[in-house]
C-alpha cells in the first residue's frame, strides 16, 4: 500500500466516528504542552485549574472554549471568552472543523487532532467503544457510542462520594442520570432530594434547601426542616443550579464547604452528611466568566461532569427509546405499533425537546392513534401518502424523498449486516465510495 492510500484510509477513517481527541499547544506561552482528553464530554481550555487543558496565558479567560470530538469532525465553542476563539481571521462562536485544523485562543494557538486508534480497529471504520457492551442502568437507554460512553462514566462516578454536575439541554434526562448515580452509589438507601433552583424566588429557594424557624418570616407558622437536612445520608439533586440567585451563592458554598448550616431565624448549627449531585441546562463555565455564577462554587459542584448529548445527535437511541416508552405507556410490554416508515420520520426530526418531546409524540400517539410532531402527521406505514394536520397531501417531492429513505435504509441494513459491519467490503460490494456509505449509514442511524 502506498502513503498515499495510507493517508487516505487514515482520513477516511477519522470521519467514521468518534476517536480520541489530541489538542497541542504549538505557540503561545505553554508552547509545547499537549493532552489527550479521555473523557467523552467535552474538554474546555482556559487558564482555570480544572480545565482539561490548563494555560497560563493571560490573554485567555478562566473557560475560553470548548472542543468535543464527533462524528462529523471537532466541534469547536467559545465559552463567552473575552478575547475570542478565531479559526485564521474569523472569530467563531461555534463552529465543526477537521482534524489538524489550528485554532487561536487569545496568544495561544492550539492544533486539534485525532489520536486515531490502532489501524486494526479501524480497518471496518468502527471503534473499539462502539461494539462494547455496557450494563443496563433504569431509565436510560444507550445504543449510541455516545450514550454507552455516558453509562461507563456514571459506573465510574456513582461508587464515590464526588461532586458531579450533570449538563445537558432542557429535555435531555438530566434528572434520569442524578438518579442513576444515586441508585449506583454506596447512598443507595438513603433519601433523593429535588430542589428545583430554577422554578422559585430567591427566598423560597433558601428555604427550601436550609429550612426555617416558625417565625422566620411572613408566612412561617411552624418550623420546617429543608432539603439538606432532608436528604441526611442520602442525595441532594440541586436541578437548574445555574439559576440560582447571585446572592444566594456564597450561602450554598458556605454549606458546601463547611457540611454545616443554620435554618433561616435559627441559631444552631446543624451538621450534614449529603452527597451533592447539580444539574444546568447553561454553560456555567461561561457565567463564570461573565461573572453571574461563583468560580468558587463551581469549582465545588463540578469535581467531575456528565454530559448528555442532545437526541438529534444520536439517531441511533430514538428506536430503542420509544420502545421503552410503548412499554412504559401501554399495558402490553413488547407491543410495538410504530412501523419503519415511522421511525425513519422521527429519526429525521430535530428533537429540539429532546427525549422528554419524544415521549410526549409517543404517549400522544398510543392515545390518538396517529403520529403527530409539531402539529404535523408524519409518515404511514402502509406505504400510502401522508397528510398534514391541516388535510392536505404532501407534495410529490416530499413524497417520493419519503420512498427513497425507505428504500436506502432496508438496502443499507441488509447490506451492513451481510458484511457483518464491515464497512469496507460494504463499500466495495454497493461499489460506492467508502465515506459516502459511511454518510448513509450515519444518516439512517445504522452506525
């Protein structure tokens, strides 16, 4: 085999999935400095200490940007830094780049890379990750790469006594993976409390995690014991933590550090032994620099993070999803009225709700007997044309880019399987080019 056909593979090879993350440092005062994240988040940059790459730059803010390796290349994000993140003259917000692309974050230029895997695991285009099993855990499905990456990180995490914030777009289960550390973890038997930081007034709030002596304020008929004191040996979960009031921050850490507090009105000191596991919807890294969220207490919830990616990015969870939902909806677990049209239809849509919009399109659906998302009628199963809500057929177009999909993913699926997921021979057997069948296999959530 020549270089060339050996650069090429390896090219190829890179955009069949997720790998491993390389980010070097090749100028700036850190010149030098190299890491390879294995984490399956995203690994931030900035000069704060529990970034995954530290700098000493001062030119970048505590978290100036983030890059996360996907399927599609490096994802690439600026936290809100100060001074910008810029791709040549272009200063990004966000933006998906190919590896051995150069990025500047204020006097630092930084080359991300794929660490590729040994070549013998990527001689199919698959990773060693995405064949492995993991264990079952209540309430979260995992078929994609992404998911089963999540899952061996919480069997990581739930055995310790660690801080974890857990973030993730509304909608995504954030509630679903706390419970799952809790479950997992040696607290197992204690109590799981819910506060809910974003769905209250400051006062309310502080009540709600501390308690309160009768009298305490208008309203206090009678002392009250809050969340911390309820969750005694157990789990507080602090969700939407990244809306808690700026003046209420310095009091959560206080408690934090000190495992102590006072009810509001009282005088005595009550000891706490909880474990503390937050979840935000924001990028709290980003308030930390806008000033609106305390360095400090991050620092304190964020000993280790979790996150959840958003379902658009993983088609490969939405059967197996609404599965679990037909069988936690109806009465006749394994009964499963959604047929392949279907499920192309809602692999194609955005999911900007995410998993919690699934299960409402699901629960909808057993319900009325039709397949409704944003007030549109996708796709029978019968092959006949589908109407929209207002009655009007689709257009031809639409219609016949409807059969296509049909078509492409019953000829994939049959294709990959013969190969037995040899993506290479599937390739040479359709006489396709390699990264196209891989674009397919991808878009008909088949890899």
């Amino acid at each position: 085999m020549s270089s060339s056909q050996r650069t090429e593979r390896s090219d190829r090879a890179r955009l069949a999935g997720p790998g491993r993350l390389r980010i070097t440092v090749t100028d700036g005062p850190d010149a030098g400095a190299t890491v390879e994240p294995s984490t399956s988040g995203g690994a931030s940059i900035g000069v704060a200490p529990d970034n995954v790459l530290v700098l000493s730059d001062r030119t970048v803010s505590r978290y100036h940007v983030e890059l996360r390796l996907t399927r599609d290349g490096i994802d690439v994000e600026d936290l809100g830094s100060l001074n910008g993140t810029w791709i040549g003259d272009a200063r990004v917000q966000r933006a998906t780049v190919r590896a051995g692309t150069r990025i500047r974050a204020g006097d630092t230029i930084l080359q991300l890379d794929d660490a590729t895997l040994p070549p013998d695991a990527l001689a199919d285009g698959r990773s060693t990750d995405e064949s492995d099993a993991v264990p079952e855990i209540r309430g979260l499905v995992a078929a994609s790469p992404a998911m089963k990456a999540l899952v061996r990180l919480l069997q990581q995490l739930a055995p310790t006594e660690v801080s974890v914030l857990v973030s993730g777009e509304t909608g995504c289960g954030k509630e679903v993976v706390a419970r799952a550390l809790h479950d997992l973890g040696k607290r197992a038997a204690g109590p799981f409390e819910v506060v809910d930081c974003g769905s209250m007034p400051a006062t309310l709030i502080a009540s709600e995690l501390f308690g309160h002596e009768r009298g305490a304020f208008t309203g206090a008929d009678k002392t009250r014991a809050g969340a911390f004191e309820r969750a005694q040996g157990g789990t507080i979960f602090l969700d939407e933590v990244g809306e808690l009031p700026l003046e209420l921050q310095p009091v959560l850490l206080g408690a934090l550090e000190r495992r102590r507090f006072r009810r509001l009105g009282g005088q005595k000191e009550i000891a706490v032994d909880v474990r503390v596991i937050s979840a935000t919807h924001r990028d709290l890294r980003a308030a930390v620099n806008d000033g609106s969220f305390r360095a400090d207490l991050y620092y304190r919830l964020a000993v280790a993070r979790a996150t959840i990616p958003p379902l658009r990015e993983r088609p490969e969870d939405i059967e197996p999803l609404v599965r679990h939902f037909v069988d936690e909806l109806t009465d006749a677990p394994g009964a499963f009225p959604f047929g392949f049209a279907t499920l192309e239809a809602l692999r194609a849509h955005r999911w900007t709700g995410n998993v919690r919009e699934l299960r409402n399109v699901v629960e909808a659906a057993l319900a009325i007997g039709r397949v409704q998302v944003e007030g549109r009628e996708i796709a029978h199963d019968d092959g006949t044309l589908t109407r929209r809500a207002d009655g009007a057929p689709i257009t031809y177009r639409d219609a016949r880019a409807a059969v296509l999909a049909r078509f492409e993913r019953a000829y994939l699926s049959e294709l990959i399987e013969s190969c037995e997921h040899n993506a290479s021979e599937a390739a040479r057997r359709a006489r396709v080019d390699r990264p196209h069948l891989l674009t397919l296999l991808r878009k008909h959530g088949l890899r």
